[in-house]
C-alpha cells in the first residue's frame, strides 16, 4: 500500500464511496437491506457488534475502504495468543492507549464521587469513545506472508502494521468517530450512530466507577449475589451471574457500577430460559441485560 493518505482525504474519499452506492435501489431504511440487517437474535453473529458486517450481505464490501475485514467476528475484541497485558479484560485483543477521560460530576445522593472508568468500562469504551479504530487488535488472524501480530499495538494504534492485512488496504481505520460521516439524522441511506458515539466527556451518563451505597441509608436495592469479582441480583436464585442479571465488579476499588453492569456486549436473549430446549431468540435491544428501562433503574434504585 502506499503512504497513508491524510485524514482529509481518507474522509473525503469514504463520502464519496458512500454516495456512489446510494441510488434508486437503496432501501431507505435502518440498515443496507431489510432483507439482510443485523436481525438481533440467537447471537452476537447477528447483531451491530459483529464488525465482518455479514449481516449487510454484498454491501459489506462498501465498507472495506473504512476497516480491515478480518472474517472472524472474535478478534475483534479477543485473541487466544498474545493478549493485551496492560489491561485485566479476558483475551483482549484490542489497543488500549490510556485515554483519559472527564467523568460524571453531578451530585450524587448517596454522596459518591465518580472515579476513572474501570476496565469493564474501558472495554466498551475502546470503540464506543471514538478515539481507537474498530479494526485497531494487536494480533490480526494468520494470513499467509503477512505480519499478524505487533504487541506495540497494546498501548498506540499503527496503521502501517493494520494495512498490512493482505485482503484489502483500507484507505482509513475509521473509528466510531468517522462513521458518524455517513451515519447520521440527516442521512436517509444509512442508520444514525450517533448515540452510540460516547466521548471521552462521560458527564451526560450514568456514572461509572461507583459503587453500591449502604442499602441500609440510601435507597437503593441490596445485591443478592456474589460470585469472584462480581455482586449481582441473583434474580433466579441461582449462585451465578447470569447475562440477563445486572452487576457490580470489583476492579479493586469494591464493587463498582460499569457500563457491563447494565450492558452484555454479546447480547442478553429476550427469554431468560430455554424456548424448546434452546437458548436463543431475539436479544435485548441495545445490548441491555434486562428488557425495559425502568425495570433495569429499579433494579438497583429503589424509588
């Protein structure tokens, strides 16, 4: 490949890839093909969180200008060899640079102040704050002929060593940052990603790095579970915690809220027990734990 092309340039030429697919053909609505869309169900091979974007069928290609395809949903996140050693996430296979971040400073009614996000916010965070490419892992899948793993790629993002995937040479990296090119309100060929587009500013949500306040003084649900590193409401009685079961993990500080406390990243099914002896089904939208929104809140706010 050669040098890299300026980030102008590399944005100006994703715009226009866009805008050359889009015609009279193209179904305006939230995906490339109603027929073919991430449809939420059985696992995280179909929802917005499969990154080989095998859901959009032939329209994945249009992509390949904006990421390395790697044809493995896995890897994009996790490695069996060559794990990330600056963070304590299982298998992680992403960059992690030691973002900083500004996080939530209003007053809280048990008293608490905010801490850093924690790794089980960092995880979500390393594509959600935009500031990592999706296709930024240190060990890519083995290709013949090709350099497949930089541990520099640990702790800073080298697009030399990502364009070296011989399937393709992206003109960009893109991160969550510049999808918002082409996925926003104001454009009618592509779904809106703009809530999913955290920052590094985390005033504006919930607050992470927190931890459960005395029950017996603030109103708020006692956990009924514990499990290693994790409280949860063992809802089911069950001694475990289960995906559809909210949680406080303890990354050393006690256990905390983190953005996995409320959010399964590999989906949580709609039916918490087998339907004809098999898990599976529709998942919970946006990835949540449990089904509708008050319910989560109630969860561990007792109001």
């Amino acid at each position: 490949m050669d040098s890299i092309r300026s980030s102008k340039q590399s944005k100006s030429l994703i715009i226009s890839a866009v805008l050359a697919i889009t015609g009279t053909n193209m179904v305006l609505a939230d995906g490339w093909d109603p027929n073919s869309k991430a449809s939420n169900t059985d696992s995280i091979v179909n929802t917005r969180h499969n990154m080989t974007m095998s859901y959009l069928g032939g329209a994945s290609v249009n992509m390949d200008s904006a990421r390395n395809d790697y044809a493995e949903v896995c890897v994009y996140c996790h490695t069996p060899h060559g794990a990330n050693s600056t963070i304590g996430a299982p298998l992680w296979n992403r960059t992690n640079p030691g973002t900083s971040y500004t996080v939530y400073n209003k007053p809280l009614t048990s008293g608490q102040t905010a801490s850093a996000p924690g790794v089980n916010s960092l995880i979500c965070l390393s594509c959600h704050d935009g500031t990592v490419a999706i296709d930024s892992i240190i060990n890519m899948p083995n290709r013949p002929g090709s350099k497949s793993y930089d541990p520099t790629q640990q702790t800073a993002q080298n697009d030399a060593f990502l364009s070296s995937w011989p399937d393709n040479s992206p003109i960009m990296h893109a991160k969550l940052s510049d999808c918002l090119l082409c996925h926003t309100s104001t454009n009618p060929f592509a779904p809106d990603f703009t809530a999913f587009l955290i920052g590094t500013d985390l005033r504006d949500d919930h607050p992470v790095g927190v931890s459960l306040p005395d029950t017996t003084i603030y109103d708020f649900n006692p956990t009924t579970g514990t499990a290693g590193n994790l409280s949860f409401y063992d809802t089911n009685s069950n001694g475990r915690a289960d995906s559809n079961e909210l949680r406080f993990y303890n990354s050393g500080q006690g256990y905390e809220v983190e953005c996995a406390s409320c959010h399964n990243p590999h989906g949580t099914p709609v039916n918490s027990a087998p339907v004809n002896g098999k898990h599976g089904g529709p998942l919970i939208p946006s990835f949540l734990r449990v089904k509708d929104q008050s319910t989560l809140c109630l969860t561990c706010h007792n109001k």
